[in-house]
C-alpha cells in the first residue's frame, strides 16, 4: 500500500491515482461507444455534454466508494481486509480479461454502436452519459477495488475528496478530448488503430498493480 503519512506518499498515491484512472478511462468501452457516436451523430457540443455526464457518474462512485470504506473501516476492520484482497483480485481478473482478449474491443465497440440511441438535446446527451456510467456495475467495483489499495484508516478527509475529484477529472478530461478531437477523421484513425493496444496497456498496468498489492499483503 502507498503510505500517505509523507509528501512524497501522498503525491504517489495521488499519481497512482490519476494514472490507473485515466489508463481505465482510455481502455475501449461503453463510455467510448457513447462519447464517439454522440459526436460523430450530434456533434462535438453533444460529446462534451456526454463527458460531462460520465464525470458526474464518476463523482457519485467515487462518493459511494468512499463512503462505504470509511463506514467499513469503522465498523468491520476484518471485512475491510476481505474487501482489499478482494479488490487486488479483481484488478488482477479485469487486468488479465484486456491483456489476453482475443476480440478487439474496437470491433466490439463498433457492433454495439449501430444500436445506440441518439440523444436529441444537451441535457439527454449528458443524461445518457451519467446512465452509461451509473448502470455499469464494473465501475462501481472497480472504484471500490482501486480505492481500497490506496486509502487507510489514516488517511485524512481531504486527501479523499482529492482522490474522488482526481477522478472526476479525468472522466471529463480524457472523454472531453475525445468528444474535441474526434470529428478529425485523421484523428478517428489512429485511436482505432491503437485502440487495442491501449486495451493491452491497460490491462497490463491493472495486472501489474494487483498484483504488486497481493504480494505486500503476503509478506
């Protein structure tokens, strides 16, 4: 676990943070799906409500997370444990599932898109946004499993908000600069060139991360 007790332990548990977030936000998925075709349907005013919309979604995880470790930290110290292995379990499957995937998310994404529905105001677009995240029950456990190796007992109040906020911002800042860029056909091209490989990158930093906080735990 990242100690939060120095500067130094806080900022890298910050950048840990901010790192596997925007690594998670960047790996093809339903958010994607959504941010790319409302733009590409509606325009890039559209997307950026759809970001705006996930980053909300994000902001009420990011509460319920902390929220409920705090509550468990208090309450049930031993089911606190239950919950960090659980999480560094779960980093590690969700890891492995966009390593070794023999399905290119991007042609996934592709498929799913032709049955998405087209928001016909800003409010609905950002409404659809906040749905995609809210209704995706992986990103709750994955909030919970990312918050659970960085947080402890000591860790102040603020340091949390931080932690929550940090996450807000990338949502709004990865999905915001897709919904920017996007209409570039140019653009377009690339990131569904690499978009496999940024899968992988994920995948490989979430097995990499698991696995490092269930070999701390082991010692």
């Amino acid at each position: 676990m990242v100690s939060n007790t120095l500067p130094d332990g806080l900022f890298l548990a910050w950048a840990a943070i901010f790192g596997i977030g925007m690594l998670g936000a960047m790996s093809p998925g339903p958010n994607l799906i959504i941010t790319m075709r409302t733009t590409l349907t509606r325009g890039r005013a559209h997307g950026f409500a759809v970001a705006t919309g996930l980053a909300c979604g994000n902001a009420v995880h990011a509460t319920f997370g902390l929220v409920g470790i705090t509550v468990l930290i208090a309450s049930t110290p031993w089911a606190y444990d239950v919950l960090r292995w659980a999480g560094a379990a779960f980093l590690i499957w969700i890891g492995a599932k966009a390593l070794f995937s023999r399905q290119s998310p991007i042609v996934a994404a592709g498929m799913a898109a032709g049955t998405a529905v087209e928001p016909r105001s800003y409010r609905a677009s950002m409404m659809a946004g906040l749905a995609t995240n809210l209704l995706n029950p992986k990103v709750s456990i994955f909030f919970l499993a990312l918050f659970t190796q960085i947080i402890d007992p000591a860790t102040p109040e603020p340091v949390k908000i931080l932690y929550g906020a940090t996450m807000v911002a990338v949502e709004l800042l990865w999905f915001g600069s897709v919904a920017c860029f996007i209409g570039s056909p140019g653009i377009r091209r690339r990131l569904l060139r690499v978009g496999p490989w940024i899968d992988r990158l994920t995948g490989g930093a979430l097995m990499a991360l698991g696995l490092r906080l269930a070999l701390l735990r082991s010692v």
